[in-house]
C-alpha cells in the first residue's frame, strides 16, 4: 500500500480538493471527495470503477489523516490516481451530477469524446479514410490531428523500449487488417474487378507518405496530415477510387510510376527511394 509523501491543493470544477504524492511517486486524490462535490453516490462509484479493468488497477487504499470529532485520525482513504481521473469522469452520467456542476461535467464528457477520438484515430481508421476526413477538416483541426497521431507514436516506441507492448491493442489491430481485407475482398467480387492485395495497399501507404513527407519538407508551412490529404486526394482523383485500397490490381504498375514521378518532382536528383521501385505479388482473388 503507497502511502502519502506530499500534498497539494488541486483545483477542480471550482472545488478545492487535496492531490496526494504517494510513496509509488503517483498523484492520487480521494474519490470520496470528487463524489461530494458532484453530489453523486461515491460507493456506487468505487464499485464502478472496480468493475472497470480499464481502471480498477488504478483505485488504491492510501492511509490518509482525516478529521474526527475534535481531532484527527488516521485511516485508509480510497483514492484515484490522477491518470483516470478523466476516464473515469467521462464515464459519469451526467444527470446524476449536482446542478451547478452538471453543464461542466457535460462539456468535459464532449471534450473527452473529442480528445479520445484524436488520440486514437490512427489506430481506428485506415490512413486513406482518414486522409479523406482531414481533407474537409480546418487547418487548426488538421494540426492538432497531426500533433496527437505524432504523440501515439511517440507513445508507442517508448512502450516498445521499455518492454510494454500491449498485445491486446496489436490484436485488435490485427482484427482491423482482417476486416479490410474482407471488405476489399467482398467489393472486388461485387464490381467484378481484381484489386490490389493487402501488401500492394500497403506499398501505395508507404509512397504517398513519402511523396507527403517530401512536399512537407518543401512546404514546411504546411502541416504533414495535410500533405497527406492532399497527396491521397490527388491519387484518388487520378485513378478514380475513393480509397486506394480497392485500386484495380492492373493499375499498380501506373499508380508506382505516378507516384515515383511526382517524389522525383519534388526531389530532383535525389535516389529514388526503394518502394517506388517495384510491385508486390498480384492478388489473387
């Protein structure tokens, strides 16, 4: 059981809470109080939260000094460690919360929905759809899009280093490839047409990120999702496909040349980089 180092005032919804310094060098604040201040059933709420594998890892016991009649005792307080706090926040039902708090806790489940989508878009959406999104999007949008799929990165080569790879999230991934697949399958046999298999797909990933990365490095004003989309859009427009993973399997050969053509616009001189140099097996189906 960790146990206090240091506290500190934490402001929060207008309410003043103690955020606790544990020994385990996490902050943690007391749910009890959280659940005073939003006037909601706070043994309601620790069931919840220990029924959560997403975070019941993260509701501990502290022993914490609390008033008792004239004086003060020592007891176990269950506390939140800060890193949930947002999840579990956004799990609350709204209509529960005390009045005065409850447009607050309404606009902070919004902004939650809305940072967990660009937290998690890239590992969602395949590249090219996304690409298709971010070009109807503003360029403040298309900004923090490309802050927060930086940030993912980041995030996982520091899992990988440290050895937390969550083989979950790769099967689920793993799941998604499976699915696109299908579904790229399935409308193939339905416009009687033979497309790109799911390596070529990936080949054309890889060049029009390259070609991107090259107008960006040109541009640099302009951000790197926005490349992107306006790579992906050119390719689209070009070959007639709304994404480029249902390209007919007869144009990769034109859709290699087209993109190794405009990398070598943008970079005269420069080696052609090795994936624009051949094609992957044909699909078979």
């Amino acid at each position: 059981m960790p146990e206090i180092v240091h506290s500190v005032p934490f402001v929060f919804y207008g309410e003043t809470f103690k955020a606790y310094l544990a020994s385990d060098r996490q902050w943690y604040i007391p749910i009890n109080e959280v659940c005073s201040a939003l006037d909601i059933d706070p043994r309601s709420q620790r069931r919840r939260i220990q029924e959560d594998e997403a975070i019941a890892h993260r509701l501990v016991n502290i022993p914490v000094e609390t008033p008792y009649q004239d004086t003060t005792r020592v007891q176990d307080v269950s506390c939140l460690n800060l890193r949930a706090l947002p999840y579990w926040l956004g799990t609350i039902d709204a209509k529960r919360v005390r009045e005065e708090h409850r447009k607050k806790v309404i606009l902070f489940k919004r902004e939650f929905a809305e940072a967990a989508w660009f937290v998690f878009r890239s590992d969602i959406v395949p590249r090219d759809v996304l690409a298709e999104m971010d070009s109807f999007a503003t360029p403040q949008e298309q900004e923090y899009a490309a802050l927060m799929d930086d940030a993912r990165l980041l995030r996982r080569k520091l899992d990988l280093l440290s050895g937390r790879v969550d083989e979950e999230l790769a099967r689920v991934g793993a799941t998604m490839q499976d699915i696109e697949g299908r579904l790229g399958t399935l409308e193939a046999k339905l416009v009687g047409r033979s497309i790109v298999n799911s390596a070529q797909a990936k080949q054309i990933d890889d060049m029009i990120a390259l070609v991107a990365l090259a107008e960006h490095e040109t541009h640099p004003r302009k951000s790197k999702s926005l490349c992107f989309a306006e790579v992906h859009n050119d390719f689209k427009d070009t070959f007639q496909v709304h994404i480029y993973s249902v390209l007919p399997a007869d144009k990769m050969e034109q859709a290699i040349n087209y993109l190794a053509g405009r990398w070598s616009r943008i970079k005269p001189g420069e080696p052609l980089p090795e994936v624009f140099r051949g094609s992957h097996q044909p699909s078979l189906f």
